[in-house]
C-alpha cells in the first residue's frame, strides 16, 4: 500500500510540473490571441463607420450637438493650455539663443516649433484626455444601463446615432482647436518676448509670418484630422463594446486616454517620415 501511494504521489507531482512548464505557453498565446481578435474587432468596426457614414439617413442634429459639445466646451483647456506652452517655451528658448547672439530669431523658432509640431501633438493629447475618455465613459455607461440595446429593439440605429456623429464630430473639431490654440500659443509667445524685452506686436508677428512656409502650416493641419479620427474611433469603440458593469465603464474611458494618445504618437511619427520624404 505504501508502494502505491508513493507512486501515486509521484505522479501527481509529475502532473503538476507538466502544468506549471506549460503555463507560461499558454499565457503567452492567450496575449497574442486577444491581441489580434482587440485588432480584427477594431478593423471589423472602422469598416462599419465607413459604410455607415455615407448611408442615409444623416444625423445632422446630433452632430451639430456633438460638435458643440466636443468643440466649444473644449475651448477653455485648450486656451489656456496653449497660452502656456507659447510662453513656457519663449522664456525656456531665450536664454540658449541668447549665448550665440541670436535673440531675434526666437519669434521664428517658436512659431515653427508651436505649429509644426508642439501645438498639434500637445492640443491632440489634451483632446484625448477629455473628449475620448468622455466619449469612452458615455457610451460604456448606456451600454450599461442596456440603452444601446434599446435603441436596437427600437428599431433604431444606434451605430450611426451614437458613433458615426462622435467620430465625425472629433475629425472636424479637433482641426479648429488646433488652428485656435496656435494662435493663443503664438499670443503667449508675444507675452513672454515681452517681459525681457520690449517688442512691437507689428515687429513680432511679421517676423513670423516671414518666416512661416506654406509646407510647415499644411502638413500640421492635415495631420489633425487623423488624429481627431483615431481619437474618436477608439474612444467609441472602448465604450460601445465595454464589458457589462461600473468597472467595465472606468476601464473603458481609460483604454480610450491611452491608445488614444498613443495612436497621436504613432500617427505623427508616420506624418513626420511621410512630410520629411516628400520634402527631399
């Protein structure tokens, strides 16, 4: 009987070393699997708003309504965000360009940097940050409550009524609050040249309007709209298919905030090669 049991043991022991030696498998392919079906979902769901988006009927009201509230309600942040960026970074560039003698061109440097570059990225995160998560929060919490659903049994057409008007709303606001904050930003600018100095406003911005090219301004907005498009997307697609519950809800706006200021990062990378080849 001792025999048997010993034998027993060791099997059991045996059994248990298999399972632990195939765990790490076993995770490693569950990562990889549940990041191809999140990536085909998301293709499957991007795919959808284009055939929705040219399908009548249109839902002008409720994209004049998200419109507002996405654009005019984020004017404020994205105000004094960009005041604060122009003069941030004219009283952090004054005292480099001021060792090689170069203080005039700081008007010119800081009018490329805010426009090509600081003032899109910048302003896209802060979009990503209050409009995803806000988009991802509210429809997680309808289709919480099973309203999505009831729109459904409605014989409605949530997709378009809830999705289709957000994203279309982000592509074409999050443009304008990029122009508006690079002129704030450029205004901060002004206020910070000042308070070393004693520049006119007429000196200041024709020094930046000489140095400003028609290639630094276009590729900068282009790129807005792909970046107010992904943000959109991935904020309506976290919160339309967000797990049932409160928690699905939290997770859901936060999913949106990181990928959507990760696919800013990815966006302009690819915007910068694209604009640095076509420019050579």
């Amino acid at each position: 009987m001792a025999k048997i049991v010993l034998q027993q043991s060791y099997s059991e022991n045996k059994q248990a070393e298999v399972i632990i030696e195939e765990t790490p498998e076993i995770v490693r392919d569950s990562v990889f699997k549940k990041f191809f079906l999140e990536v085909a979902s998301l293709t499957i769901f991007t795919l959808r708003f284009f055939k929705e988006v040219i399908k009548p009927p249109y839902e002008f009201n409720e994209l004049m309504k998200q419109s507002f509230l996405i654009g005019y309600k984020s004017l404020p942040l994205v105000a004094i965000t960009g005041f604060i960026i122009g003069l941030v970074l004219t009283i952090q560039s004054r005292p480099t360009l001021a060792k090689f003698g170069s203080e005039s061109l700081l008007p010119a440097m800081v009018a490329i940097s805010i426009i090509r570059e600081i003032g899109p990225v910048i302003t896209a995160l802060i979009f990503a940050g209050k409009v995803g998560s806000g988009i991802g929060a509210e429809l997680g919490s309808m289709n919480v409550t099973q309203q999505i659903d009831a729109m459904q049994v409605s014989d409605n057409n949530p997709f378009k009524y809830l999705v289709v008007t957000r994203i279309v709303s982000a592509t074409l606001m999050l443009p304008l609050l990029v122009i508006f904050a690079d002129g704030v930003g450029l205004l901060g600018s002004f206020a910070g040249v000042n308070i070393k100095g004693n520049v006119s406003a007429y000196l200041f911005f024709s020094q930046i309007f000489q140095s400003l090219e028609f290639s630094d301004l276009f590729p900068a907005v282009i790129k807005t709209f792909f970046f107010g498009f992904a943000i959109g997307l991935i904020g309506t697609y976290k919160g339309y298919y967000s797990n049932k519950g409160t928690e699905g809800v939290g997770k859901a706006a936060n999913s949106a905030v990181v990928l959507g200021s990760l696919m800013v990062f990815i966006i302009d990378m690819i915007a910068v090669q694209i604009t640095s080849v076509l420019q050579n």
